[in-house]
C-alpha cells in the first residue's frame, strides 16, 4: 500500500455504462493533495464516499439501464495506480423513463483560480423527463445538478489533510482549483464512445 503526499496530483475516473447502447460513460476528475501524507486506502475511500453522495443527487434523473460500474484513481505526481473499487452505494439509476438520444448531456461548469482555465463536465444520460418541450432541463433536473455541482466542489478530505478539485494541466504543469460551478440550462451535445471503442 503506498501513499499520497503533499503536493500529488491525483486523477479519479468515475465509470459508468449505458447498457441499452453499449457505452462506456466517464467523468475524470483531478485533485491536489495537501496537508499530511493520506494512505491509498483512507484516499480512496474518502473520494469514493464523496463521489458516490454527488452521483446520488443525480440517480433520480438518470435511466434505470445506466450501470454505475467503478472508480479509479491514478497519482500522476507519482505515475502509479492507487486503487480501484467499486461505488459505495450506488448500481443504477433509478429513473424509469427511455434515455435521452445518446449525444445529449447535460453541462456543469468551473470557475478556476487561473485565466483562461475552466472545468467541464458532461453528466451521464438523462432520462427524457428530464428535459422540457424547449429542451432545457426541468426544474428538479437543474436542481439535482445544482446538488451535483455542490458536492463535487467540495474537498476530498480527513482530519489532517485534504484535496481539492481543479484542472490538471500536463502541459503547462499547471494545477487551476475549481471555484465556483454554474448548472447549464440547456442539453448539450456531448459525442459519447461507442462499444469497442474505447473509454
């Protein structure tokens, strides 16, 4: 089992499947430690326990045929695997009605620390109750991402260290910490991978 420290920058990969087409579904997230040193195992757990509570505002609006399948996470800093297991909580949505055509999503947006670095996320499928004759979300859709935007905002943390959520830049090797989100009102386009074709 090894560590986190100070300063690690951490990938988390949250896995989903829409079993009616055949897609695979992720959302990565990147993370900066600080504080003390944090164990593979208390790392993963605290991000998983937070993810999965983030997710669950989310289940409602979200098909029954979309599985929520693993979280993953990956120390850049120190290029090694962590771990990876399953949601805590959470199998499947819960929603009953058919999927949103497969390239809809909905759209959550961060402010960053840094010009001209802002967070994306496309969310996973919406069932079509989810969106109204003008094709914006309805009111109890844009308050599930509300919910959503506020959960993943919040830092993945224990008694004496913590790691907050931003943009991980390999390029500039530049870490941007998310401020603030903003709910989309409208679906978006999102162009999600098809069955065999990678994740």
């Amino acid at each position: 089992m090894g560590q986190i420290n100070a300063g690690d920058i951490l990938r988390v990969t949250c896995k989903m499947h829409a079993n009616n087409v055949g897609q695979d579904i992720q959302n990565v997230f990147h993370y900066k430690h600080y504080g003390d040193s944090a164990t593979d195992t208390a790392w993963f757990t605290a991000c998983a326990t937070l993810m999965d509570t983030a997710y669950d505002a989310l289940k409602t609006q979200i098909p029954n045929d979309v599985t929520f399948e693993s979280i993953a996470v990956w120390d850049i800093t120190q290029d090694r695997p962590v771990y990876e297991g399953s949601w805590p909580t959470l199998t499947a949505g819960t929603a009953t009605a058919d999927p949103l055509p497969s390239q809809t999503a909905a759209l959550a947006l961060f402010t960053s620390d840094k010009a001209r670095s802002q967070g994306r996320k496309y969310l996973p499928p919406f069932a079509e109750n989810a969106c109204d004759t003008n094709g914006k979300l309805t009111s109890g859709a844009t308050a599930a991402l509300v919910t959503w935007i506020a959960d993943v905002l919040l830092y993945v943390a224990a008694v004496n260290w913590h790691s907050v959520p931003g943009n991980w830049s390999p390029t500039k090797v530049r870490f941007a910490q998310w401020l603030a989100g903003l709910a989309q009102d409208y679906f978006r386009t999102q162009r999600r991978r098809v069955e065999g074709v990678g994740s």
